[in-house]
C-alpha cells in the first residue's frame, strides 16, 4: 500500500497552515527577527561590510551560550509536554557543579567518579521529586519550587556558602574540536567545544525518542488526557516519574559542562537557567498544560532567545534593555500562536455566518 | 392556593433535537409538584428553562405571579426561582454562613456584617430543626448535610419557588428521610416545591401533584391522591417497541466472563456470567453505579472483594494495562474526557491502546497511519484522512475512532458505557450493527445505556441495576420498558 485511499470525504477540514505546523509562527517571527538585525547591521555600516550577526564565528560562538540552557531544554521538553514543570533546575545546577567540584578539589575523587557522583546526585533528587509529583496530586509548580529553595540550600551546606574554585581539571571538555579552522568571512578563529556537539546529539536523541518511540507516545497521551491514558493501558504514574528522571540526567550533564567553562562550582553559576530554559521551550510552542510542543521548536527556541542577547550586543543596546526585550519577545511569541488561531477562528466564524445568511435567503425564496 | 409559576406552551430545540415539546405546567403555592419521566425524558430542560440558564423557543410563555417574563439567571433568582441542582454547588473550604451568604453578603458601607448573617443562618437552621451549626465547614458536611444548607441558602434569599433536582440521589435512607421532612417544612410555609426523583415512593411520600414527561412532551398530571406506581410507570414508558431498531440476533456461545460478589466504590455484592454471542444490557437510573462497576471490572478502580474470571481463569485487574492484556476493551460513557486524545490525529489515538500489547519499543508513525487508514475505512469514519485531528471530527466518528481504538487491540470482551450518546442517527444504527458483527466474531459485549430504546433492542439479556446492586434480570420476551422501569425505580432499597 504505497498511496492509502481516501474514503468518503464528506467532511472537509480545513487548517491554515501555521495551525498545522505549529512551529511555523515563531519560526517566521524568528527570521524576521535575524532580517531585522541583519538590516539594520548593514544600514549602520552603510552596506559596505558583512553583517556581522550570521558571520560563521557568531554563530559558533551564540551555539556556546546556548548549549548548555539548551540541554535542559530537551528535558524540560519532556517534562512540560506530559503536562509538569521544574523550576529547581537552575539551583540543582549550581549544587551539581559544587559537587563536582569538591570532588574534585576537595574530596580528592578523581575527575570521573565526581562528574559520576554529581550527576548521580542529580538524578536521585529529580526522582524523588517526581516521586512525589507522580504518586500525589500535588501541582508539579509547587514541589519543584520547593526543591529549588532545598537545592540551593544543600549547595550553600556543602560549599561552605564559598565558591569552589578548580585548578581547569575539566578543561577537556571545553576544548576546541575544530583546532585552526577560521572564519572565512572574518578570519577569526572559529571554537567549537564538545558541549555543542553534545547538545545536537541529545537533541537528536530527545526528538527521536518523542517521536518515534512508544515511550515518547506515552508521554504525549500522559499530557494530552492523563485519565484517557490510564483506561488505554498506560502506567501514568511511572511515565510521569520517569521524565523527572531524565532531567535529573540532562541537568547533570549541562552543570558539568557550565563547570569546565567557568572553572568554579559557586551557586550563583546555574541561577536563572530555570526561566532561560522554561521561556526556551514555551517560544517553542510547548503548552504548560502538557500534551503538545516538540524538540524542533525547542530547538528554535533555543537559538531565538540565545540570539537575542547576542544580537543587541552587536547592535550596542544598553544591557538592561535586553532583560525588557527578552521578555517582550517570550510574550510576543507565545501569544503570536494564540493570536493567529483567534483570528482563523473569527474568520471561521465569519464564513459561517454567511453561509447561514444564504441558506435563510434560499429558504426563504424557495418557500411559500 | 393560589398559583406563583405558570409555563405554558413551552418547547426548546436544540440544534437536530426536539428537547421539549408544547409544555404547560403550573405550580401553586405550598405544595410539591412532582416531575417524573425516564432519563432523557426532558425534565432536566424544563429546569435548566425555570432556572433561565437556557432560553425556550419563542412561541411559549413563562409566568411568575400573574406578569409574563423572561428568565435569565439573575432575574430567576431576584423573582425567587432557586434552583438545587443534582451536583453540590458549594465552596468546600467555606463554613455554611459564608457558604449561604456567598455572592449576597449582607455588608454596610462595604463591611461584611458577620453577626447579622451569622444569626440569620442560626435561625433558618434551626427552622429546619437540623443540628447543623453556621460555623461547620462544608467539607465537614455528609453530602445530604450540604443539601440541607443548599435549601437554606434558598430560605435565606427569600425564595417562592425551589426545584430540587434528584436531591436525594446517592443517599443513604436515613438522610432521605431528613431531606423529605424539610420539604414538607418548606413547602408548609407557602413555597412552591418542583421535585424530581427517580425514587416513586418518595413522590407519593410527599408529592401532591405529578406531571409525567416522555421524550419532551408532557404525557399526563395527575394529583397524587388515588394514584397508584403501576398508572405513573404506564405513562412514562409506552413508546411503541415496532419502532426500534432491529438486530440480527447470534447463537450465544461459551461463558466468557464470570464476575462473582464483585464490591467497589458504589458498587455492592454484584454476580453474573456473560458468555460470548450476546450482549448484557445493563439498565438502570443514571447514578446507579453502573458505570462504576464497569470501572471495577476493567481496573480503572479498585476490586473491593469478589472475583472476576476470563475464560474460566481467576484474573486480578490492577490496572487497565492487565484488562486490556485480558482482551477487555472500554467504550467509556464520555469520550471525549476519559476516550480520547482530542488535540492528536486519528491514527494517533487508534495505535495508543495496544502499545500495551507490542514488544517494540520503536513506533513508526508510517505503520501507524496506514492502521489508521485501515480503522478510518472500517468503521466508515468520515475524514480526509487518518491524519485529522479527533477534535475536529463530529460526535458520532469520534466514538468510532474510540472504537478503532479498542478493535485494534483485538480485545474480545467489550465494555459498551452508552454507545449512543450524543451522537446523529445515521451514525448510532452503524455502531449497532458493528456491536453485532463484534459477536458475529464470536465476542461478548457489556452494555450500560440509560436509552430504553437501545437497551431493548440492543440486549440478549437485560440487568437492571438500582443503589449499586442488581434489581432484577431480565430476558427474552420479559424485556419491557416497563419491566425495567418497574425494578429500577420501584420501592427504594435499605
């Protein structure tokens, strides 16, 4: 059966096309957003040069910023998509890398066993919260709130509230792959450190496993109708845990990586990744109330809110205005979805008030 | 006694249905006028239409002390309609002053007066003669206690007329009683009291005057003195059997299913064997626990005690997950909250339940389509493809979809919670003739229908449930809407 047959289409639906690729809305905003800075890159030099925006070695070096928020933004996919939230990423972070750190530095564990012990710490804490996310009915909101005030307090316990500084024993992971390769256009020297290529594997391996697996089936069913899915034969409890678990991982990873760059576990090192990430997936197109978003759109949404900060950097804006244009573009972006399936709607609306007009019309024509 | 309400000539069309039909009805002061009528006979209409939250077709009329009106809520309310509907309607958090007083606080410049509603509510209570006290919280409160402060809350506000909708459903009989003897308190003080129940005995406990309803129009008003259960049961059945669908009937086959003592939530002491070929009708008043012992049977709640057996062997469902490894299947009564994935595509939601019986980890949403495409030309689902999303389909392909949900599963016994509702015509007849070519293959089928019509035509056997347990079985030529009315709604149970 390579062509399957359509039968009887009595009833035609009809989509626009940005409501059936969902992504297609912030994609578009997104790429007006980079012609926007690239124009206006070429006004202010008067055309004669390059925009240095998509220049290759900008691009490599937003991927570096965005790595690492984007890593957790595959799982924190995962976890809003069977319909949870995890605000305790950010400060579970910070006590990962101080964990390793001191393991390193202090407990003389040797570089494996403390990215081992810090990552395990990670996924053991992620569990039982979604422990008891899963077996209570709890909000998600609430717990992991109040895992993130627990974390940053175990960190503060263990670190003495100092900062643990390393002597670059993880520096292996910040190496450059592409050792003297430049940019063409510029001639700078182009970094591209593991971390990068280590998201766009998970990334790969986050929308593999979403989409085409059982397992990624269950946690869009979980999401979408957790009753629904219970009555299909689904163990809801155990999918719901089992997302937490997976961000326990992924943050673990991330906070290894934000520790080979700056070199010190400190708490202050994973403070605010919790809204980085979550505005990242919801651009994306992810519903806080679970059931829909996907990693493509996160992966837009990873490289849109990493590009913002770098883009007004190169337009020389004032830093306190990127906090005010960050938002301003989380809120944009989110309503754009709802906006333009409002306005179909009242087009919807729209046509069938004139179908209905005519049909009273005829009626009353063909009538006595 | 002088009159307070008067409909007359009041119809309602919802789009494709005829919910009432050219109903007068009147009610005087002090006294209980009673409606009855199966479910879908119209009367929760009629109530949703006095309580202004939906608006009748335009050729009738509604009367309140004489002057023509239209009701909206609000202008039910100010002119002293106060409706107690079936669901509680309360803020659990709250005790039964704020809850009486909720959105009619009695405030001066912008003060709440505590202790004037307070004593208010002391004296309505104690009117009532009921021990409750204004400071009890509502979660404290049984759910025949909350009743009592929801026919306070209408004291309270004044009201002339009150319609208690089945106010005593899921009570037990001691708190029937209380309930019953406040009516007669009230309505002693001049209120108009429009009562429904499922209960006959408790219409001819307190009620003086019934109207019948069936299938939106009104049937007959009797006053309740010289009438007997036998002449209100005749008038709310009598549809004319000729007119029902017809099915093919199947040589029943071996026992499938054997359920023995089965107790759950709402559910007591429940036996009966089902055997592959036929379909068990389960009849029964909405709120019977029929639902609910399907939930048992399939795991989506716990086994109290009792036993259940597939195919001669002892099964132990602690999940739906073993039900559907044991080849059940649960057409569930709402699919659109407990069937289906409303925002995914058809071919999405047709693959979810039998991921519990594939070994393979990895799902090909190609494979899937194609199973979709199978399911969509089947069962004659009408969309331009398995990709369509569900929530865009109508009422009647969405129970197919649920169905290719469950057929995919290749289950044997199907659990059907009211095939039928809401959906068109067109589209029920072609769910009953797949029902029966389910036992053409040699299946067996568990029906809950509150629809006389479908239980009837539909069901080799008939089990009437009433309060949780069975009241009666019937088969053959004993399947009569009257039969069945008689055992559901009979004398009430201890």
């Amino acid at each position: 059966m390579s062509k399957p047959e359509v039968p009887n289409t009595t009833l035609q639906v009809k989509e626009s096309l940005f409501k059936r690729y969902e992504n297609l809305t912030v994609l578009s905003i997104f790429v007006s957003f980079v012609v926007i800075v690239v124009v206006v890159q070429l006004i202010s030099t008067g055309g004669s040069r390059f925009p240095t925006f998509i220049s290759p070695v900008n691009i490599v070096n937003i991927l570096q910023q965005v790595a690492v928020p984007g890593i957790v933004a595959i799982s924190m996919t995962m976890v809003m998509v069977s319909g949870g939230i995890d605000l305790s990423v950010g400060m579970l972070a910070s006590l990962v890398s101080i964990i390793v750190a001191l393991g390193i530095s202090q407990w003389r564990l040797g570089v494996g066993p403390s990215v081992l012990v810090g990552v395990a710490s990670a996924i053991v804490l992620e569990t039982a919260m979604g422990f008891i996310i899963s077996r209570t009915r709890i909000e998600p909101f609430i717990i992991t709130l109040g895992g993130m005030i627990s974390f940053q307090g175990i960190a503060l316990l263990l670190s003495n509230s100092r900062e643990v500084v390393m002597k670059g024993e993880l520096n292996f992971l910040t190496m450059n792959l592409v050792e003297g390769a430049r940019d063409p256009v510029t001639g700078l020297i182009l970094r591209v450190p593991p971390y990068v290529v280590a998201f766009f594997v998970i990334a790969l391996i986050g929308g593999l496993l979403l989409t085409y697996t059982k397992y990624g089936r269950r946690i869009y069913a979980v999401g979408t109708n957790p009753r629904a899915a219970f009555l299909a034969g689904i163990d809801v409890r155990n999918v719901r845990l089992s997302v937490y678990m997976i961000q326990g991982l992924l943050v673990g990873v991330g906070a290894t990586m934000l520790l080979a760059r700056i070199n010190t576990g400190i708490i202050t090192l994973g403070q605010g990744l919790e809204i980085d990430t979550i505005a990242m997936v919801v651009i994306g197109g992810t519903a806080l109330s679970g059931g829909k978003g996907n990693i493509v759109g996160t992966l837009i949404g990873v490289f849109f809110l990493g590009s913002i900060a770098n883009a007004m950097n190169l337009l020389r804006l004032p830093s306190e205005v990127q906090f005010l244009a960050k938002g301003l573009v989380v809120i944009i972006a989110v309503s754009a979805g709802d906006v333009s399936s409002q306005i179909s709607e009242f087009r919807g609306l729209r046509r069938e008030q004139a179908k209905a007009r005519s049909a009273a019309a005829t009626a009353k024509k063909g009538g006595p | 006694m002088d009159e307070i309400l008067r409909l007359s000539h009041i119809s309602k069309t919802f789009p494709g249905v005829r919910a009432l039909q050219d109903i007068s009805f009147d009610l005087k002061r002090g006294e209980v006028h009673c409606l009855c009528g199966e479910n879908g006979a119209g009367k929760s209409t009629l109530i949703k239409i006095l309580s202004g939250a939906i608006q009748p077709d335009e050729d009738g009329q509604i009367f309140v002390d004489g002057n023509a009106v239209t009701l909206t809520p609000s202008t039910a309310l100010r002119m002293g309609i106060h409706t107690i509907y079936q669901e509680h309607i309360v803020f659990n958090a709250l005790n039964i002053t704020e809850n009486i007083f909720a959105g009619a606080e009695i405030a001066r410049h912008g003060l709440l007066q505590r202790k004037e509603m307070r004593r208010q509510t002391e004296n309505v209570l104690s009117y009532l003669k009921s021990d409750l006290t204004p400071d009890m919280r509502m979660t404290d409160l049984t759910s025949g206690q909350q009743k009592i402060v929801e026919i306070a809350k209408a004291l309270v506000s004044k009201s002339n007329v009150i319609i208690l909708d089945e106010p005593t459903a899921s009570f037990s009989s001691r708190e029937i009683d209380t309930v019953l003897n406040i009516v007669k308190t009230v309505k002693s003080d001049g209120i108009g009291v429009i009562y429904i129940s499922h209960h006959l005995d408790e219409v001819f406990e307190i009620g003086d005057r019934a109207t019948v309803l069936r299938d939106g129009r009104k049937v007959s008003m009797y006053p309740i003195a010289g009438l007997t259960k036998t002449t209100l049961i005749k008038d709310m059945v009598g549809r004319d059997p000729s007119t029902f669908y017809k099915r093919e009937r199947v040589e029943r086959g071996e026992t499938v299913l054997q359920v023995k003592n089965v107790s759950g939530k709402g559910v007591r002491d429940v036996s009966f064997e089902l055997h592959r070929g036929e379909v068990l009708g389960f009849a029964g008043m909405v709120g019977s626990g029929r639902s609910e012992l399907m939930e048992v049977l399939f795991g989506g709640a716990p086994l109290v005690y009792g036993e259940i057996a597939i195919n001669g062997r002892s099964v132990r469902h602690a999940s739906p997950r073993s039900a559907i490894q044991n080849k059940m299947c649960f057409i569930t009564e709402s699919r659109q909250t407990t069937g289906l994935f409303l925002p995914k595509t058809i071919a999405e939601n047709v693959a979810v339940a039998n991921m519990v019986n594939t070994r393979q980890f990895i799902m090909r949403p190609a494979n899937d389509l194609l199973i979709g495409e199978k399911f969509v030309k089947l069962l004659n689902i009408k969309a331009p493809s398995a990709r369509t999303r569900v929530v865009n389909l109508s009422g009647g392909n969405q129970q197919k979809v649920v169905l290719g949900k469950w057929f995919n599963t290749g289950g044997e016994i199907y659990i059907f919670d009211e095939p039928s509702l809401g959906i068109d015509v067109g589209s029920k007849q072609e769910i009953y003739k797949v029902m029966v070519d389910l036992l053409k293959e040699d299946k067996a089928i568990l029906m809950v229908s509150s629809d006389m019509p479908e239980v009837i035509s539909m069901s080799d056997r008939v089990i009437v449930f009433k309060q949780g347990q069975i009241a009666g079985e019937l088969s053959g030529e004993e399947i009569t809407e009257e039969n069945i009315l008689t055992l559901s709604i009979g004398d009430r149970q201890e």
